[in-house]
C-alpha cells in the first residue's frame, strides 16, 4: 500500500532494495565524476602572470574555477569603480539585511513595511553617491547583485499598491472599473514578461517629451511594476476572496466606509492569507530579474555572461553560471523553504480559530 | 457607493430627488467617468508626444514595413525563407518556430513532470530524494540561467570534424544534432534513408536540430517539468489516503492504485495549475531571442531594430503572445468545466 | 442626530409597504411595522421567510426596492451620508459572529469608536472595557477571538456594537451558531439589555426569550407579516395555520 507524504523506510522489498543500488550506483558514478572534474582536476587559481592557457588544457577533464576566483567581484558588483566598492557591497549587505529581518515573524510591522520602502531608496543613492558627496557614479555602472536586489525589491515594493487598487478594481460592480482592471490584469499576464522589457527599451523614449532621457534602468524598473502589479493583483484578489462576506458586513454595520473597512479590515486579513502566494511571486520576480540581460543591463547573470565574453576567459560557461546558479539557488531556496514553512503555520492557525 | 448591498437593481427608487453627490448612483458614474476620462487624457498626451517624437526622429509609421523584403537570413526552420521575402513571412517563420518549440517543450515537460511527481512520493529514498533534489535546484534558478547554461554546453561539444557518433548516421557536434531522414521516391521501397555527411566545416543532408532549438527545448521542458511535477504531486495528495488503502484492500498493486483510483481523482487537481504551466512555457519561449533561435520574438526583435518602428512590432508580437494564451487559456476552462460536470467530488 | 421628539409614541422604526426582490424572488412583500423607544420586538418564522432580509433592510445592509423605512427619525434612502447616519445609531449582531479575527476583542470593540467617531484611543478603551464588563468578558480582551468560545465571542460581538452606542440594537439568530449550553450566557445578556429599555428587533427561535423578554413576536412567512401580537396571544392563540404549524415544529 501506498503511504504519501511521508517516505518509507529504505529498503522495504526487493524491487526498492533493486532500484536503490541501481538508481545509487547511478549517482554514485555521477558524483565521482563531478567530484574529478569540479575538485580533482580542477585550477582553482591561477599562478601570477599565468594566461588562461593553463586552464584550456586541462578543458573537460578539470574545471577551471580560476575564472570564477578572477571575476567573482566583477559579477558581484558588476563594472562599478574599483576606488568605490564599498558601496554595492554595503547595498547588498543592507538588503540581505533586510530579507533576513523579513523572515522573522515578530519583526513582521508597520515598520518592515517601511524598510521595504526604504532601503531600495537608501540603496539608489548610496550608489549614484552624488546627493551624499560622493563620486557621482551613474546607473550605467551599477550591476550585479545589487542591481538584482534594487529591481526585485523596488519592483515589489511599488507593484503592490497598484496591484491593490487592481484587485479592488476586478471585484468592483463600476462595470468601466473592473474591465479596466480586468483589461490590465489578462493583457500583462498573457504576453510574455520580455514584451515589457523591449517596450522599456525601445518604446519609452518615443513616448518621453524630447529632451528627457528616463535612464534605461529606471525604465526597466517601470516595466517590472508593471508587470509585477499584474501578477500580485491576482494573489491578493485570492486573499480577498477568501475574506467572508460577513466581515464586510460588520465592517459596515459598525458604519464604517467602503476605504476605512477595507483598510482597516478586509486588507489585513487578505494580505495574511496572501503571504505564501506573495513571497512566491517575489521568489518569481526575484529570478525574473535577470531577464534584463536583454536589454544590456548587468545584473548578476549579465555580469557572468559579460565574463565569458572576455577572450580570456571564452569557453568556461558551466563554471561561470555554476557560481552564478549557486548565488540565485542561495536565496531563492532559503526564501522558499521560510514561505513553506509559513504556509503550514498560518494553516495550523486557522486550524485552530 | 454601495459596496455591502448586493440587491438586483431596485425597480423603483424609495424617494426622488435631486442629484446629489451622496447619491452612490452619482458616485459610481462620477469615479468611472474620472477614471475613463485620466486614462484617455494619458493616453491621448502619449500618443501626441509620440506623434511628434517619431516626426522630430524621421520614423514611418503604419504597417507598410510588413510588406518590405525582411533582408536577412533565418536558419532553416519550418518554412523555406530568404532574404527577399517579406517581413511578413519572416515573422511567420518565426511564430511557427515558437509553436514547434511550445509543442515539443509541452509534450516533455508533461512527461517528464508526471514521472518527477510520481518520484517525489515514492516510497524509496533515493528516488524521491533525487526527484526533490531535481524540482528543488530547477525551480530556485532563473530559467534564463538554464538556458544560457545549456547553450553553453551544446557549445562545449566537439567540433564537426570530431563529431560524436554515437549511433550510425547520428552525429553531435556543437553546430547541433545531426540525423538520417526519410526520403520518399517513387519505386521500391518507396522510402530511403539519407545519411549526414562531413562536408567542410559542417554536415550536409539528412536533418538536423540546431544548438539553440536543442537548448531552448531542453531548458524550457526540464525548467517547467519542475513545476508540473509539484502540481501532480499536489494532486496526487489532494486524494485522501483512504482511497489508496482502498485500492490495496481490493488487491490492486501499488501501480494499478496510482494508474486507475488515483490519479483520475488527482487529474481533476492538476489539469487547471497544469494549464497555467503551458502558458508560462509558451511564454518564456520568447527567451529564445537570448540565445538566439529565431523565435517569433526574435524576429520581431529584428524587425524593430531594421526599421525602428518599434511601436508596431512590438504591438503586433504582443496581440499574437496575448491571442494565443488567451485562446489556450479558454479552450483550457472549457475542458474544466466539462471534466467537473463528469465526476463529482473526489 | 436623529430622535429629536422623544414622544414615546413616536415609531423608532418604522417601516411602511416595504419590498424587496432578490432577482424574481419576492422576499419582502408589503411589510409594514412600526417599532415604538424601547420596544422588544421577536421575529420568526421559517427558513428563507425573509426574516433576517428584514432587519437587515433597517440598517442598509440590503437595500429595500419599495415604501419607506424611517429609522429614529431619518428616513432611509440610497444617500451615502442617510445609510452612515443610520448605521451610527444602529448596532447589529450576526449569526455567525463577524468579529474581525486579525484583531483581539479589545481591537474589535475600539475600531469603530476611533475610526467613526473619531474618538481618542484612551475614550475608546474605556468604552470598550465598560461594555466588555457588562457582558463579562473583559478577562478576555487582549486575547483573539479564535481563543474565545463561541459564547464569548458573541457576547464579544454584542459588546463590539454597543461600543457605537446604538439606540437599536438588531439581532440575527444571535444563537443559531452556539452550542446549546452556550446559548443561555448570550441570552442573559440580551435579557439584561433589554431591561435597560433598548430598543431590540430579534431574529431568533429562541421562543422561551420571546417569552420572557419580547413585548411583540411577529410571524413572518413568504415574506409576508402574518402575526403580529404580544407574546401570550401569539403563543396561546395564533391566528394562522402557518403559524400553528410552525410553532408545533419550534415547540415539539
């Protein structure tokens, strides 16, 4: 009989104890052969003054890390000032920072919201500098991790009271306000993510009076809102859905109005269903962001990619976006086991009211 | 506003009187007229000043460019196509290449995330353990990552002239997948196979599967069979054990539960997330123009770069991207509907 | 606001020739009731009468299609301001409760009071302390009404809307949901708001209340007000078949 959820003991008859030693011979082979390439064979670093040469030899039977040890900090922070370092790694220290208080539950208050707002701010100027004094570096400069953080976090962040007004809008019995709402909604989530970036690039500036030039990270950040808005209205229409009818009929009955009743009661209770759904959407953007590779941007997969265009380093791809997946699958997983973790708290809650 | 009653329209209003802004008949229209009126104002402001930007710029505008000769070259796809057909026929070529890809990617991935969520619930470690490990470090990495991944490895393959043979007639290099194809002719019997061969740097004959189609097939299927196999395993769940303990009273092995108790319950659960699965992949599809297959956003991509009229390209890729997840999507609620008239509860 | 005579004759809630359509559904016809200060008022009658429809028309929560409702002076029509002013003044107690869960009782009690009446935090909490006094709950307040019986969370609710200060107070089913040795500890306190002279229109089956606290139990059955009578002569001689029947169902 078939027991789910919960895996049985390792061998429970022969046909398990068979599939076991196969299926373990199997990744065994493939562990070893990882191990050869990625640690035996492998150049971790190359002696000063040694040209790539070295590693090209030892290609498919050793990895050449050595390209990952050179460029780590240029995929990191990207093409910004060597002088100024500092300031993206104090930028992705301040996020991470952020991520890390967000996962703790009696932390959760007006004030994280607030963090949530205002770190990406403290982030974009602490790396254009020039309104604290510093060197003025401009966005063309800015890339890797902090420029993932910057996109996903802000993207977040400014799509959320938009994809409110979107969710209310859809659930609204004004006919004109709900198509709209609808309209938006099903457009955005029915093309392709990238249509929004190649619009940011190449549309926006014939939309702009002449003479103003929106920088092109700006405009991406415009077409992640955009797009996250969307995507987030439906979550938080699930949220609102879930919301009994009967709490908006105390709400009113108590006299308060449409906007006090919403914010003060159905909004907090449909955000606090909505909080799995929403860390998921932020895993999903957080990933998404290195879609602006397509537009020319540097983020953390742009800069790995710039790397191995360097004729250096040409041909050492899987050791390159080896690291940059380790980097994305750091995150990405920490977040989603907490989001997990949450979803069967807030369900065991419920149980319980 | 009246946001709490939820009557049918009243036939008769309990007492007259004049307009009012408290009235929420007067508000309903005045905040819907507001809106209508903010949004045409935008847009009416964006489409002048674009008016005269494309003007200042000296861009065309309309659709004549569709018509022009496209002037560049695609890799052999599904239709024949040269540099003197039309933009029309390039951006043809190019969403019957989206389609192959969302086909096959589809048809992989649905295979692939069945197997992967059957795996996760198995009763033996090392298979679930491996289907969590797969679904786990799949889910967490951008998909774009894992395209450029796989690219970078067909590119790590050996060149034509040491090409991998691992069967006869099949060969692999890092110009792609090289094949015999069947060549129909009149006579006995009727059909002949016609071998790959070196020619210069490459293959000639036979058929052949390009790196970036086989990196983007590879990618967009494993990428999503991930996902799918979450939602059968979900699926798989949502049928109550009972059912299962059931299955094995009656002396059904622990296949024959799965293949004829279970999952026809859990295929109710899967089919709507599922759904969404395909139109992400036919969606992200579109990050083929990152690897450079010819994709229908590649192309358009093109275009928009050959003629500047970005509006229009982009605009018509957009109404394609948007009818076709629109009419998946609704042939998709069709087949729900009819599946939860069938059966009852499960 | 409203009330400016107090002439004990004047009709707190008064209602005349409403209707009211669910669709085709007919689900109010021609109710006409009038409600003096401090009456306490028992509706019954079968399920899908309209019952809980009719008290729920008096303070907007549906919006009736004919005739008039004039309650504590204010006649209800579809103004925003005439459905808020009459909500002030009217407190209302659902069947299943409604208390806000994301908030503890004392929250749920302090809301309206801040955010309607803009009363001062400090206000509020007194209020709200007295009235979760009076229904013996106040133990309770900083706790969150998934930690409450269902009792006490109706006597939560109870005292939630006699924070706004109602001068109505409308009960639908307030019991319907309780486990039976719950539904006493909520009817004592409804029996002692009635021995304070509020005005009460209740929904309930609880005919032993309507017995010892209604001075009027109205009858009401296809949407249609079939009885309307003190409660020894609706009790010892109903009018109506449908009525006789009925009680023989409620009563065994």
């Amino acid at each position: 009989m078939t027991r789910h959820g919960r895996p049985a003991p390792m061998f429970r008859d022969w046909t398990n104890t068979i599939a076991t030693i196969v299926l373990g011979a199997l990744l065994a082979y493939v562990a070893y052969s990882f191990v050869q390439w990625g640690v035996v064979h492998a150049i971790w670093r190359l002696p000063d003054g040694a040209s790539s040469i070295m590693c090209r030899d030892v290609r498919g039977e050793g990895a050449c890390w050595a390209v990952v040890v050179e460029r780590a900090r240029f995929m990191l922070v990207g093409g910004y000032p060597i002088d100024e370092q500092w300031r993206p790694y104090a930028v992705c220290l301040l996020f991470v920072a952020l991520y890390a208080a967000s996962l703790v539950r009696t932390l959760w208050t007006r004030w994280l919201l607030a963090f949530w707002i205002a770190v990406p701010v403290v982030a974009v100027v602490l790396l254009r500098g020039r309104w604290l004094g510093l060197t003025d570096v401009p966005s063309e400069f800015w890339g890797g991790l902090p420029l993932t953080f910057l996109l996903s976090t802000a993207g977040f962040t400014m799509a959320l009271p938009f994809a409110v007004l979107l969710a209310l809008g859809r659930r609204s019995t004004l006919p004109a306000i709900r198509a709209l709402s609808v309209g938006y909604i099903e457009v955005v989530r029915g093309v392709p993510l990238i249509t929004f970036l190649f619009m940011a690039a190449v549309m926006f500036p014939l939309f702009a009076p002449q003479g103003v030039n929106v920088d092109k990270l700006l405009r991406a950040q415009i077409a992640f809102i955009m797009v996250t808005a969307a995507y987030l209205a439906e979550v938080i229409r699930g949220g609102l859905q879930a919301v009994p009818r009967g709490q908006y009929e105390a709400a009113a009955s108590l006299g308060l109005s449409f906007w006090s009743a919403m914010m003060l009661v159905v909004l907090p209770q449909a955000f606090r269903v909505s909080i799995p759904p929403l860390v998921n959407t932020f895993i999903a953007l957080f990933k998404d962001t290195s879609l602006v590779i397509v537009i020319g941007l540097f983020d953390l997969l742009g800069a790995a990619k710039a790397v191995i265009v360097d004729p250096k380093w040409v041909g050492f791809g899987v050791e390159v976006y080896l690291f940059a997946a380790a980097v994305y699958f750091a995150f990405s997983y920490a977040v989603s086991r907490f989001s997990l973790r949450l979803e069967r708290e807030l369900q065991r809650a419920a149980g319980t009211a | 506003m009246i946001p709490y009653a939820h009557g049918t329209a009243p036939p008769m209003r309990t007492t007259p009187r004049r307009v009012s802004w408290t009235d929420p008949r007067v508000r309903a229209i005045a905040w819907q007229l507001a809106v209508v009126a903010a949004l045409i104002a935008v847009i009416a402001t964006v489409a002048l000043q674009t008016a005269i930007n494309l003007r200042a710029r000296g861009i065309a505008s309309g659709f004549d460019f569709l018509t022009r000769p496209a002037g560049f070259e695609i890799a052999r796809g599904l239709l024949p196509f040269s540099s003197r057909d039309s933009y029309t026929r390039a951006l043809l070529v190019g969403l019957l290449n989206t389609v192959r890809v969302s086909l096959l990617g589809i048809a992989i991935a649905t295979s692939l995330g069945l197997l992967i969520g059957v795996a996760r619930l198995s009763g033996i470690w090392i298979v679930s353990t491996v289907a969590r490990v797969y679904v786990e470090v799949t889910r967490n990495t951008p998909l774009l990552l894992q395209l450029l991944f796989w690219y970078t490895v067909t590119q790590a393959l050996p060149a034509p002239s040491d090409a991998l043979n691992p069967l006869p007639g099949v060969y692999l290099c890092f110009r792609g997948l090289f094949l015999p194809a069947p060549i129909w002719h009149d006579g006995f019997p009727w059909i002949d196979l016609e071998q790959p061969t070196l020619v210069g740097f490459g293959f000639q004959g036979g058929t052949s599967v390009s790196p970036e189609f086989a990196a983007l097939l590879v990618g967009l299927s494993t990428y999503t069979a991930a996902f799918i196999g979450e939602t059968v395993r979900a699926g798989i769940l949502a049928v109550g054990r009972g059912q299962a303990e059931a299955a094995a009273a009656l002396g059904l092995s622990r296949l024959h539960a799965l293949r004829f108790v279970v999952l026809p319950q859990a295929l109710r659960v899967i089919v709507p997330p599922t759904t969404s699965q395909y139109l992400n992949l036919f969606k992200n599809s579109s990050l083929a123009v990152a690897i450079g297959f010819p994709d229908l956003m590649s192309i358009t991509n093109t275009t928009l770069n050959q003629t500047g009229q970005a509006i229009e390209a982009i605009a018509l890729a957009m109404i394609v991207y948007l009818g076709i997840s629109l009419s998946l999507s609704a042939g998709m609620n069709l087949y729900n509907r009819a599946t939860l008239r069938r059966g009852g509860t499960a | 606001m409203g009330g400016r005579e107090s002439s004990p004759f004047q009709a707190h809630v008064d209602m005349q020739a409403v209707n009211k359509w669910f669709g085709a559904l007919h689900v109010l016809r021609d109710v006409t009731l009038k409600v003096r200060r401090g009456e306490r008022i028992v509706i019954c009658g079968p399920s899908g009468s309209g019952k809980s429809t009719l008290i729920r028309c008096i303070n907007g929560l549906e919006v009736h299609h004919a005739g008039r409702i004039v309650v504590d002076g204010v006649e209800l029509n579809d103004d925003a301001r005439t459905i808020d002013q009459v909500r002030r003044g009217v407190g209302m107690v659902f069947q299943q409760f409604n208390l806000f869960p994301h908030l503890t009782v004392l929250e749920n009690c302090t809301l309206a009071p801040i955010r309607v009446k803009k009363a001062t935090r400090t206000a509020a909490r007194d209020l709200a302390l007295h009235h979760l006094t009076r229904v013996r709950i106040s133990d309770q307040a900083d706790k969150y009404p998934s930690q409450l019986s269902g009792g006490q969370q109706q006597r939560a609710a109870i005292a939630r809307a006699l924070c706004m200060n109602p001068k109505i107070m409308l009960f639908d089913e307030p019991t319907s949901a309780l486990d039976p040795e719950m539904v006493k500890e909520v009817l004592n306190t409804m029996v002692s708001l009635a021995d304070e002279g509020m005005t009460m229109l209740c929904v309930t089956h609880e005919m032993t209340f309507a017995r010892q606290v209604a001075n009027r139990v109205i009858f009401i059955d296809a949407g249609r007000i079939l009885e309307d009578e003190a409660p020894e002569a609706f009790f010892d001689t109903p009018k109506h078949d449908r009525t006789r029947a009925f009680l023989s169902q409620i009563l065994h």
